[in-house]
C-alpha cells in the first residue's frame, strides 16, 4: 500500500476504539471527546504520544507524523469559538455576501441557461464534426479495400 495507509486490521482496531468516530485506510476522525481530553491533558504536561497511548491507541499503527500532526491541529482548534466541533460540514464553498432580490435571481438564471444553450450548440457541433470525419476515414477505408 501507499505511504501512511492503514492496514485492514489497523483500521479495524482504530475503529473499536471509544475515541474514533470514523477510520479509513487512509484518515482517522477522532470524537470531540478525544479532542477536549487530549487538550487537557496536554494542558497537564503529558507529551502527544503518551495521551494516544493512554487511549489505547497503537501509536506505531498511527506513526509520529500523524500524532503530530493531530497535536498541532488541536492546538489551533483551541483557540477558536466553536472549540473541537467538526466545522466541515457546515461551510460548504464560499458564503454570499448579499442576497440577491427577484430581478437579480431571475436576470441571473436566465444568464445561466443562456450559457448552458451555448455549451450545448457547442457539444452539438463538435460531435456532428466527430460524426462527419469518423463517416468520411470510414467511407476513405472502404474505398480502399475495393481496389
């Protein structure tokens, strides 16, 4: 496998574990839980490695990259309002700045399929020119097995 992949059986025992949400071959999800104990007792002096163990968790299956890696990220998350709490699903792409009134939304939409018309007049061109040169090596071919 690829560097830094999990095993079959190392995803397994990840996935046992109380303080995994979610394990793949290739990423960990820890709970929120795991994310405030582990900055506590990071608080407390116990070093990233040492907390994992506490855990449970094979540290030689998670690799020290991966650990510290997690660390750093903990660390950022402190120091944020919203604390541990996954944010990846809540700020799908870029916000709107401002909402847009009837006129706006429909000038809008009409400019879309203005522009999805023109992306289909183009694919249809394109495959009639395919069709017309594939017609005409094939009918090329065919000629030349004749004589």
């Amino acid at each position: 496998m690829g560097r830094n992949y999990f095993t079959e059986e190392e995803r397994r025992e990840l996935e046992e574990n109380p303080f995994v949400e979610k394990a793949s071959t290739k990423a960990v999800t820890y709970s929120e839980a795991f994310k405030d104990h582990f900055a506590k007792e990071k608080a407390l002096g116990k070093g990233p490695t040492q907390i994992f163990r506490d855990a449970d968790f094979d540290v030689i299956a998670l690799r020290k990259d991966r650990i510290k890696t997690f660390s750093r990220r903990i660390k950022n998350m402190s120091h944020r309002p919203e604390g541990f709490m996954d944010l990846r699903s809540e700020s799908s792409g870029r916000p709107r700045t401002k909402e847009r009134t009837q006129e706006e939304e429909i000038a809008h939409l009409k400019h879309k399929v203005a522009l999805q018309k023109q992306q289909i007049d183009a694919l249809k061109k394109t495959n009639f020119i395919h069709r017309k040169a594939k017609r005409a090596s094939h009918k090329k071919n065919s000629n030349s097995l004749k004589t």
